[in-house]
C-alpha cells in the first residue's frame, strides 16, 4: 500500500505538521528525506532497511560516500542532500551561539561541543573565547592529536586568548573511545591551562569532555 493511501494521521509529512518532527520515528524522519521509494517498497519500508543496514540513523548519517551510495535507493545526490543537512543543523547550533546573548544555557553550549567534536577519529582540543559578559567572541579548534591524546601548550592557549582579547574560555576535547570520563591527565591539563590563563585575568569557566552521546562537565563537578 502506498503511503498515500495511509491515514492522513499516520503518513511521515502529515504526522510531522500536525503533531512535531520529535512525534515521528526514525524512520519516518528518513522517509520524508528520502521522498520516494523503490519498487515494491514505501520511502518507510525503505528507510527501515537502510536503518537495519546501517545499524543506526547516527551510522548512516556518518557514513562516507562509497558505502552510502552502495545501499539501495541512495547514491551520491541523496549523499550531498544528507551531508547539507546535517552541516545545516550544525550552524542552527553555532548561531545560537552567536546571537549576542550570555552564554546562560549550559545545554546550548554542550550540545553545540558535542556536536562540533564527538565524531573526530582523533582527540581535538578546542575553546570557546568569551567577552566580559560571556558571550561567543570565536570557537576556535587549536590541537588535534592521535586517538591516544594530544598536546595542548598552554602558551598558545594564551596567545588566541590575548589575540581574541577574551575574559574567558570555555575549554572542550573528545574522547575518540566514547567515554567521556576525565582522565588524570586531563585535570592536570586543566589545572596547567587555568593557572597560565589566570596570569593573563582570563578565567576558566568550564572544560567539558565529549564522549558519544554525553560530555563530562569540570564546572559540575565542582573542579573548577
């Protein structure tokens, strides 16, 4: 039975204008992408094989070009759609970010760092630079090491701070292991990065550890 013939309550794009996109199943946020189907099976029944297939709407999301075009009912236009969309709904993060507006949303700024930093293969350090009134002045991603850690050097850490005449950073890096616990060396990087911003008056307001799904606040834990 074509989609069409379904209740209207029960069709992706009806469902979604009446009720909300967080009211529809993957599959049915997937269907609506993409549009049609394939003979003998509904954009829905096509979606949930590409689901099964993937092993998740977050895998098929991820995956490169070759091995999305390989699966049926896609290929390299509905990989460039894709790959639009998502890098769409990472700039609806930033910007709510930049608006000018303090940085009063704890939940803005980890979703927005999770987003930016959970998929690296590799570990990425990065800041948020702040003005007096703790509003976005830049993001900036300043290392970048091995799946094992990188190298942070205070002293650049620093010289961006200056360069962006920052009263105060938010610090965030992955964790390419999908945990987010803080290591050892990670509190004693931190410790390191606020005494070295401190002789400068910039203030460490949070460093916050992104692991797959989760990030680790130093602030919340009372480490800062």
């Amino acid at each position: 039975m074509a989609i069409t013939d379904w209740p209207a309550e029960e069709r992706p794009r009806e469902k979604l204008l009446g009720r909300g996109a967080q009211a529809l199943s993957d599959a049915e946020l997937l269907a609506i992408f993409l549009r049609t189907g394939v003979p003998g099976k509904t954009a829905v029944d096509l979606a949930r094989d590409l689901l099964t297939r993937f092993g998740s709407l977050r895998a098929l999301l991820e995956a490169d070009c070759k091995t999305f075009c390989e699966a049926p009912g896609l290929g390299a236009a509905k990989f460039a759609q894709l790959q639009a969309t998502t890098e769409m709904a990472r700039r609806h993060l930033a910007e709510t970010l930049r608006r000018g507006e303090a940085l009063t949303s704890a939940g803005d700024t980890c979703r927005y760092l999770t987003a930016r930093l959970r998929d690296y293969p590799y570990e990425v350090f990065a800041c948020l630079f702040l003005d007096t009134r703790h509003r976005l002045i830049e993001f900036e991603e300043l290392f970048r090491g091995t799946i094992d850690g990188a190298s942070v050097h205070p002293r650049e850490v620093v010289r961006r701070a200056l360069a962006h005449n920052a009263a105060a950073v938010i610090l965030a890096h992955n964790h390419p292991s999908g945990i987010a616990e803080p290591s050892r060396a990670d509190r004693h990087i931190t410790e390191r990065l606020s005494d070295a911003l401190a002789l400068v008056d910039v203030r460490v307001l949070d460093h916050l550890v992104v692991g797959d799904g989760e990030a680790v606040s130093f602030a919340e834990r009372g480490w800062l």
